[in-house]
C-alpha cells in the first residue's frame, strides 16, 4: 500500500513517482503484470486489498510466494509467505480478473 511503501521498500521513496510510474506502465505497455512478493512480517491480508485500490485495476497481478533460500539480505533468511488458505481466500475476494498466485 502507498502508506507503508516507504517502509516495505526501506526506502525514502517519492510516491506520486511510483504511482506516476504505475500509470504509465498500464497506460504504454499492452501486457503488463504486476506483482507483490509476499512477506508475512511486512504485509497483511488487507494490505493486498489496499494495493489493489492504490494501483489498480489491472490487466494481470499475481502474489508470489516470499521464499527464503535466494536472499541478499539476511535479515529475511527466516522470514516467511502468507499460509495458503490466506492465499486462497485472497484470491476468492479480489477483483483482478487475471490474478494468480506463483
């Protein structure tokens, strides 16, 4: 979510740049996807919904899986994804007609 990308992302990010960014991507490029890693400690489920109101709609978004056996910071080697019911009921309540989860 905009709110808490500053903090997700570590870094001090100028946000109507991203959201600048996001607009020309769906607006210029046909076949766009965006994606969200999933990082238990960082987001919640609702935050997914949250990203779904900042930047969306879109054409395609999948979630992925966080997976912590290629890491370059080894403050998330024992990080983890969400569960994969909270997956699942995410992808039963989103509105992203291509959604998936990888």
């Amino acid at each position: 979510p905009i709110q808490i990308y500053d903090k997700i992302s570590r870094n001090n990010c100028q946000i109507d740049n991203i959201i600048n960014s996001v607009k020309i991507i769906k607006k210029k490029s046909p076949d766009y996807e965006f994606r969200t890693t999933i990082v238990n400690d960082l987001l919640s489920e609702n935050d997914i919904y949250q990203i779904e109101k900042d930047f969306g709609p879109f054409k395609k978004y999948s979630l992925q899986k966080f997976h912590s056996d290629k890491i370059l910071d080894l403050a998330f080697e024992k990080k983890t994804s969400f569960p994969d019911k909270i997956l699942e009921n995410i992808k039963d309540k989103i509105k992203v007609k291509n959604f998936q989860i990888r």
